[in-house]
C-alpha cells in the first residue's frame, strides 16, 4: 500500500451557498454530482474529480481542525487571476518564490479558510 495522491478536501462551511459560489465564481471549480447524502453539501470539481467537498448544516458547531493552514492549487494566467480578483473585489495576498519565479497568490474563502494558488513561469 503507498499513497497515490491527495483526493479531496473537506470544509465545513456556516453559508453553503456563499462558500459554493466562492469556490466556483473565483476558483473555477465546477459544482457537480454529490451523492443523495442525508446533510446538505456540495461536490465541487477540477476536471472530472470532486476535490472540494463542502458540508453544512451539520449541527455540530465544530469547526477546529487541528493545525490544518491552507488549501493550495497549482494555477495559470496570474494575471487573469489578478483581474478576477478586483472584478470580484476578493482581496489578496501576492509574492514571488525566490529562486522559482512562482507567483504565488493567497485568498480566503467564505469561512476564513486559506487558499493558496501557485502559477508556475511556464503555466501562463
């Protein structure tokens, strides 16, 4: 047995439609099919696999997840992305990784979750 790859992603989110919105109108992931689960929720794809999961509506309160700090996405066009993100009035965090060239941009979702998107120099 070896670990293959990351799957999915699990938040927790107290505005389903806010955070789906975020997810989709922002990142440009594609809400798609969820199973008939007995919580409301959301599947949120890139390409053909579910790698977002959204749950609300859980009645636990619980938002902790120990010392989780960000979600990150490889990425392209950083300018498209700066663009989208003033259309969108997202405010956001930009550097450059030294030695790589690598814009990286920090945004947070709905809920306060981080999320970070790194274009490589040959990625647009």
């Amino acid at each position: 047995m070896g670990l293959q790859a990351i799957d999915h992603f699990t938040i927790r989110t107290d505005d389903l439609d806010a955070s789906r919105r975020f997810y989709v109108d922002i990142l440009g992931l594609i809400d798609g099919d969820r199973p008939p689960f007995d919580f409301p929720g959301a599947w949120l794809y890139l390409d053909d696999r579910p790698v977002v999961h959204l749950i609300a509506g859980r009645g636990t309160g619980e938002k902790a997840t120990g010392s989780i700090d960000h979600l990150a996405f490889r990425a392209s066009a950083p300018d498209a992305l700066r663009q989208r993100f003033a259309d969108q009035g997202v405010k956001f965090r930009e550097q450059t990784v030294p030695r790589l060239d690598m814009v990286q941009f920090f945004i947070k979702d709905p809920d306060g979750v981080t999320i970070e998107l790194n274009c490589l120099p040959d990625a647009g």
